[in-house]
C-alpha cells in the first residue's frame, strides 16, 4: 500500500549496523517515524527485498560459509519473510553463497526468483507478490 518504506544498512565492518529499518511513508512521499525492523547483527545483512500483497516482506540474507569479512553465520542463508510487524514468519534457506535478491514473477506473481551466486532460483509461492 505504499506506507512503509524499508531501507537495508550492509556495512560488513566489525561493528556496522546491520539493520533493517521502516518508516512510515505519507502520500505525499515524507518519510516518518523510523523504527528498527529487524536486526541481523553479527551475521550478514540483507542485501535484496521484496514484498507481497500481504504486506511481507522477503529479504535475501545470510551466508552458508564464512568469507573475509566480519559477518558471521549467526544469520542462516535465504529468504526471511517477516510480516509487517516485524515477526520472522518463514526462512526458505538457498544453498548457494551469496544470496542478493528476491523478486516475485510469473503470470499471476507467484514465483519467487532468488539470486545468489551463479544461480536463479525459482519457488512456487502460495501467496501473491508484487511488482515492486
């Protein structure tokens, strides 16, 4: 419905935020009220998103082997679905490092696509995604 706005803070120094943060967003397009969404801190953050008709939020995140960066494997690699109050609802793990991207397809937006290494990965969803 366009009110929230979701914005993903990757920094992979030792102590960056790893953050998903939401504001409300006005119809006019001001963004307000920032909140911290969810927090994947010490593991790796999320790097693509998308949304669902529900108001879902899907975020590729995570990592199955570590690299050379200060992110650990705290945050188990794949699709993190939270609902719009923030509750993790669904991990749909991915195999492949790294994850970097979500987005719903098909004729009636029911496929989710994931990206992740030299791979597309394809889930038939029992929801419908948007556009977005």
């Amino acid at each position: 419905d366009d009110s929230t706005l979701y914005v993903l803070e990757t920094e992979q120094a030792a102590e960056g935020p790893r953050l998903i943060r939401a504001y409300d967003l006005s119809a006019e397009g001001t963004a307000s009220n920032m909140r911290i969404f969810h927090d994947f801190f010490p593991g790796r953050s999320g790097d693509g998103m998308t949304i669902d008709r529900e108001g879902n939020l899907y975020v590729a995140a995570g990592l199955n082997q570590r690299r050379g960066t200060s992110e650990t494997l705290d945050t188990v690699a794949g699709i993190h679905v939270f609902s719009p109050s923030g509750e993790l609802l669904e991990h749909i793990p991915i195999p492949e490092d790294t994850i970097t991207n979500a987005a719903f397809g098909g004729p009636d937006l029911r496929t989710l696509y994931v990206t992740a290494g030299k791979t597309l990965f394809s889930f038939t969803t029992d929801t419908t995604g948007t556009r977005r």
